[in-house]
C-alpha cells in the first residue's frame, strides 16, 4: 500500500490552499480530486460569475494580479485562476481519483480509491462547502411531466424546457437566475426566503470592501445571535454581472419577476405558497438597516464621505398564494446546500445535527488526526471563501506539523 504522511481529499480552493501550505511547512502530500481541479466552479452555470470582487480572490502565495481588480471573474476564468495555481503546488495533485472508502487505522487512515489504495498518517478533507443541494417539503408534489432541477444541473435557459419558469429559492444564485430567466424572455416566478440585501456600492467602494472593514466577514460562527440557524443564513444579496449591480426582491420585482411567499408544497397541478412575503422583505430590510449603520460608523470614525444612505422604500407585500403550473416548462431549486459528509464517512458522531464537523480550528474533536478545510464558517464567516480559506489552511498546516513533529 502507497503510503503519505498527508491526505487531501479535494481539489478546489480549500485543497489547494492546503497543498500550498502544507508545502511550505515541508510536509509530505498529496491531493486527491475525483474530478478536475476547480471541479465545483467547473458545474456552475454557463454565465456563473463570483458576486466578490477579483482583488479579493487571495488564495496564499498568488492572489489575484490581472488587470480588472474591480472586475467579477466569469467561471472559465476562475477555473484558470486554480488551474494555474494548481500547476504551482508543492504536493503531488492526482485527478480522476474517487475516494470509494475511509477507514481510521491505529496509525492514521487508510483510503480505498479509484486508483488504488493509500495510507496517510493524517487526512484533510476539504470536499467543498456546498455539497448537497436542498430540496424543500413538497417538491415532490410537482407534476411528474415537470422538469425540476437543482441549481447543480442547471446550465442556461436554452437547456431548460419551453414555458414558465418556477425558481424556488431567493439567495444570491436564485435572485441571479431570476434576473436571467427573465431577460432571456422567460415569466419568471421566484418563491422567496430570508435574505439580507445591500446595495453594490456604497460611497464609490464594493459592498465588500466596506463588509471586510466592518468586520462581518471575521465574524466568528459564536458571534451569531443563532448559530444553528445563523450558518444556514443566505449571504447578502447582490450580483457581479454586467459589471456589478443591485440586485434584490425589490428590483427583481422591478423588472417584472413575479415574487411569491415561501413554498409550502403542491399538489393537483397547483403550487402553494405562504401569504409570508412581507416578514420576508422586513427581515431582510433589518438586517439592510444594520449593515448600513455598521458602514456609517465605520465612514464616520475614518474621515470617509459617504452621502445620503437612504432607507429602503416601502414594498407591497401582496402576492399569489397558489399558481396553477400549467404552461411552466421547469422548477429550479436553488434554496441552498447542505453538508454531506456522513453519506460517505463512517464517523457519524463526528458530525452536528446540521451535518457540519466538530471541530476546532479545523481539527476534528472526535476523529483524531481528522481536519477540515472549506467549510462554511468553519472558523469565521469567510472561511469557504477565496479570501479567506488560505487562513484556515495555514492554521490546519500548522496543526499538522505540531502533531507530526510532537
């Protein structure tokens, strides 16, 4: 059997930022993806573009340097970014290798994979945050002759169906899907959830260089008022195409996009939805509230003119409580993803009720030698994210070399 001092399981940003530097602390690696470095970027949609900012794409040792630092990289484009950065790796990167088995030994792990078997004296997985799409209560009322597909299977609007559309799920996907439904002609109905909104720029700055300064985006999981329920929370809405943009239920609205309460269910031909748009839209204006106070104070204590932040404008919370799917050609269901881990790990108590590690600082407490990297706000509320994850692989790598050296 091949044997490693390191495993990674994963080949995306949080694989990578992990070979990186687990490399530069000399330790002996290799990264296993099963299908293509960048692979979970490489199954967005076909005009999938990062609502960040480019600067802000800063995975350790090679952050970004082209010449659109303001610009929002289209998919192919990211993709490249970790081709090339892959290409740089310390570890030996080893593509279109499935981890079939993981099985904890009295010396580490020992893996079962595509290509044969491996052994490791510790593991990293570092799969990816979003792993398992969510499917809401109901959805298998829809009409069997519909097309229902999770966000993952969706790719442009020529491949979907001929008729109206239903899109299940108000986040940053589901409100970008929307906004291109619609303007590839398409009657578009979104079914809406909580989300907060802000606008793209505040005072001639990215909404994200002003949620980096505020601190949100180094909010730790215990600072929420709910962890629980805060770690599943929709980030704030808004969009990188065309240059960047406001985008959120009031433009979409707007534009022509029929809003629709949650989804409670189908049945008869007919979907239900809560009479719940209102609460939906306060709440998100709450949390529009806070964020633009936390912005105020922060341009205020540096001397930073920021012109008048008006309140959000009043919102008609009318809506239909049920549409008669006849004429629909799809439902999208973009509400979210979920961890997966104990589909394919044998440690089911290493996991919360939610699915995510118990961990700290990225260390498995249950599991020893068992780290995580990538995972939604694993440390902080950065930490899936390209400006973030390489902090965490760095306090993973450091966890690393002190047991190895121990």
């Amino acid at each position: 059997m091949e044997r490693v001092d390191v495993i990674v399981v994963g080949g995306g940003q949080a694989g990578l930022a992990t070979s990186h530097e687990l490399g530069e602390r000399g330790i002996e690696h290799v990264v296993l993806e099963r299908g293509r470095v960048g692979q979970s970027w490489r199954n967005r949609w076909d005009s999938f573009c990062l609502v960040t900012p480019n600067w802000a794409v800063q995975l350790p040792g090679r952050p970004y340097d082209g010449d659109d630092p303001d610009g929002y990289l289209p998919r192919d484009q990211i993709v490249g970014y970790l081709e090339g950065y892959a290409a740089a790796a310390a570890g030996e990167i080893r593509e279109g290798v499935e981890v079939t088995t993981i099985r904890d030994t009295a010396d580490g792990f020992e893996l079962d994979t595509s290509s044969g078997a491996l052994a490791g004296r510790e593991l990293v997985l570092a799969s990816g945050a979003y792993q398992r799409g969510y499917r809401p209560p109901g959805v298998e009322g829809l009409p069997a002759e519909l097309a229902v597909l999770n966000l993952a299977d969706y790719t442009n609007d020529a491949a979907l169906p001929a008729g109206r559309v239903l899109v299940i799920g108000s986040g940053q996907s589901g409100c970008q899907l929307a906004e291109e439904l619609h303007e590839a002609g398409r009657e578009v109905f979104l079914a809406c959830g909580r989300a907060p909104w802000v606008p793209r720029r505040v005072g001639g700055r990215d909404i994200f260089w002003w949620i980096l300064e505020i601190g949100f985006m180094a909010m730790p999981l215990s600072a929420l008022p709910d962890p629980a329920a805060g770690r599943l929370e929709s980030n704030p809405l808004t969009t990188g195409h065309g240059g960047g943009h406001d985008l959120h239920l009031r433009t979409l609205r707007a534009m022509g996009v029929t809003l629709l309460g949650r989804f409670e269910g189908a049945g008869n031909g007919l979907a239900r939805f809560s009479q719940d748009l209102g609460d939906i839209v306060a709440w998100g204006d709450q949390r529009h509230v806070q964020l633009m106070g936390l912005i105020e104070k922060t341009a205020g204590e540096r001397g930073i003119a920021l012109g008048a932040l008006e309140p959000p404008p009043p919102f008609d919370p009318s809506s239909p409580a049920t549409l008669d799917l006849a004429g629909f050609g799809a439902v999208v269901l973009t509400g979210g993803f979920r961890p997966d881990y104990r589909s394919w790990l044998p440690w089911s108590d290493a996991f919360d009720d939610l699915g995510f590690p118990i961990q700290q600082d990225g260390a498995s407490t249950v599991v020893p030698s068992l780290s995580f990297v990538g995972v939604h706000f694993m440390r902080t509320r950065k930490s899936s994210l390209l400006i973030g994850v390489g902090e965490d692989a760095a306090v993973v790598a450091d966890g690393i070399a002190g047991r190895m050296h121990a």
